[in-house]
C-alpha cells in the first residue's frame, strides 16, 4: 500500500478529485504550494496528501486569501506541524 506522501495520481486525476482546472495546479506548483513527485519523464504525480492540500487551498481562496496568504497560512500551518511532531518527541522521551 503507498504511502500518503507517495505521487499516485495524474494531475487530471487530481484537478478532478478536488474540482479544479490542470493549470491551477501547475500555477500553485510554480507559486511553491506544493510539489508533487515526478517520473523519470517528468510526469507530475500527486500524491493522498497533495490532494489534501489543493483542498485545503481551493478553501483558503474561497475564504477570500490571495496565493500570497494561501501561500503564509500553509507555511504557518507545516510550522505548527512540525513543532507539534518535535513536541510529541520530546514527551514520549
């Protein structure tokens, strides 16, 4: 079974799972959103995760953030995730 992180999906198959079109996603790629994994050929394939996290973009939009905020509040969100991680490490030491 792969992997949650693991590229999976075409990104027509992942614009459609998540009701967006192909170039949103290449702009949100290029913007540094995220970064789906690639084939050798570079073929861009998105993984469970990156899925969740177009949806958790195509929210922020709808919620009125411009990419520049999308961009801030996912930044602040993996940060708080990660110190949560570290924070768990550190109790169960």
């Amino acid at each position: 079974m792969a992997a949650n992180d693991t590229g999976v999906y075409a990104i027509s198959v992942a614009a459609a799972m998540v009701s967006m079109e192909v170039q949103n996603l290449r702009v949100y790629e290029r913007r540094g959103l995220l970064t789906p994994d690639r084939t050798a050929g570079g073929t861009r394939l998105y993984s469970p995760d990156d899925v969740e996290r177009l949806g958790r973009i195509r929210t922020l939009l709808a919620e009125g953030l411009n990419l520049a905020g999308v961009a801030r509040v996912l930044e602040l969100e993996d940060e708080v995730t990660r110190l949560r991680a570290r924070l768990a490490r550190r109790h169960s030491a």
